[in-house]
C-alpha cells in the first residue's frame, strides 16, 4: 500500500506533512484503538490497516521521506492540472455546483448510513475529481454556513440546514447513488466528468 498513489498517509491519520515524530505516534494510538476490529462500537478493519500502513511509512524516517517526494510531486501536478484551463471556466458556475454535488454526496451517506454519517476529506476528492487544496474554500464556505460539520473524527457530515439547502432548491439526492442524478464536475482542467456513484467511493 505504501506505493499507492491513490491513498494519502497524511489524509487517513489526519495530521499535517509537517507533523513531529511523536504527533504521528500519538495519533496512531488514538485512531488505532477506535478502528481496530475488536472495538465493538467503533471497529473498522478496512480503515484499521490504512491507518496501519500510514503509520508504518510515516514513523519510519527513511519510509517518510521517499513518501514525501513522491506525495509533494502529487501535490504539484494537481495544481498544474486545476490552472491549464482555469481561465476559461465559469468559476462562480462551478463553484455552486461543487457545493451542491458535496452536499448530495453527505447528504446521501447520512440518509443511507446513519449511523456512520461522515465522509472524510479524501473521499469527496475522488468524488468531485478536485484535489484537497481546492477544495478548502469549498468546505470553508458550507462549514462557515453551518451546511456542513466537522464530527469528532475529522469527518465531514451534512446538518439540518445544509438537508433544507437542498431540499429548497428541489435538487433530488435521492436518486444520486444509483445513478441517475449525477451531477458533471470539470476535473482539474480536464473537462467535464460524471461523478462517481456514491456508494462505491464511501463503502468501507
């Protein structure tokens, strides 16, 4: 897994590339205790043996610092890919409808895991096709707006009023995760792009 490029280490154990060596322990311990699979209330194994394998690379030095060429190479072409065409997109247009395709996605997961209604970060990357940084201002504005809420795990949950946005303005989520509703997204200057069923990226 350390070589996969489609999970970031950073991501799974929440922390920043910058973290010391005794933030990434301590966070492990935490994180590991919550999903490990004999914790009846809380066990994820899937989410157990990513957190298993961030921290695997992350706390060894020389692991670390290959990952961290490789994931600051990652982060470069996400930039150069979202300002190739950035000047042709109507960025107000794509904006709203960012915030409305995250919003059905947090949506859906609440209605169909309610238990279990958050989403992290990472997820909603590969859903909307847009890489973390650009979707700080995103997240900024429907947190800010009380749409969206931080849990206590660093996930990202729907809340009432961000239910009502949508339901003011008769956008029907229900239908996303069996496709007939998906919303087209421009992914990183490439075009438009049909986002993935929901059910398929947030499974565990």
């Amino acid at each position: 897994m350390a070589d996969d490029s489609s999970v970031d280490h950073y991501e799974v154990l929440q922390i920043s590339v910058s973290a010391e060596p005794e933030t990434v322990h301590r966070v492990y311990r935490i994180l590991a205790q919550r999903y490990h699979p004999d914790n009846a209330d809380t066990g994820n194994e899937h989410r157990f043996l990513q957190i298993a394998e961030a921290y695997r690379v992350l706390s060894d030095p020389v692991e670390r610092a290959r990952y961290d060429a490789q994931h600051d190479r990652q982060q470069q072409e996400r930039w150069r890919l979202i300002t190739v065409s950035a000047a042709d997109d109507d960025e107000v247009e794509i904006e709203q409808q960012l915030r409305t395709t995250i919003l059905e996605v947090l949506f859906t997961k609440r209605r169909v895991e309610p238990d279990q209604p958050g989403v992290f970060h990472g997820e909603l990357e590969k859903l909307t096709g847009r890489p973390r940084e650009h979707l700080e201002f995103t997240m900024w504005y429907l947190v800010q707006k009380k749409l969206v809420q931080r849990t206590d795990n660093s996930l990202l949950a729907i809340t009432v009023d961000g239910v009502d946005y949508l339901e003011q303005r008769k956008v029907d989520v229900a239908v996303a995760p069996f496709g007939g509703g998906q919303r087209r997204l421009s992914a990183a200057g490439r075009g438009p792009i049909n986002a993935p069923p929901v059910g398929g990226i947030l499974r565990a």
